[in-house]
C-alpha cells in the first residue's frame, strides 16, 4: 500500500511537470544572445570597478604605512 502511494506520487509529479514545461516559453537565440552580451558585459564592468577600488585601496594603505613607519 504504501509503496502504491509513493509510484502514484512519484508519476503525478511527473505528469505534473511536463504539463507545466509545456506552457513554458521558451526565448529565440537573438534573445538569449542579447541577454549574454549584457550580462558579460555588466561582470567585465563590475570586475574593472572592484580591481579600480582594490588598486586604490592597496596604494592607500601603502601610503598611511610609509607615513607612520609601518
């Protein structure tokens, strides 16, 4: 019985599922293209600003330690 239980699970949530992939829509190649383009172009702009930003925080430790003897 309970074994019974878990196979009619098991293939409603199977049935389930592919219903619900069925009323996906799913994005052209232009589309996905576009949204790759922007998305490793926003990474390259947030990795140029954090090295930008650990750059200069590096030379400014540097700095106060040459200014007080560190």
């Amino acid at each position: 019985m309970a074994e019974e239980k878990k196979k009619s699970r098991g293939s409603t949530w199977l049935r389930e599922t592919r219903g619900e992939l069925k009323k996906v829509t799913w994005p052209n190649r232009e589309l996905v293209m576009k949204n790759t383009g922007t998305v490793l172009l926003c990474s390259l702009l947030i990795g140029a600003c954090i090295w930008i930003f650990d750059f200069a925080a590096t030379n400014l430790v540097k700095m106060i330690l040459a200014v007080f003897g560190g």
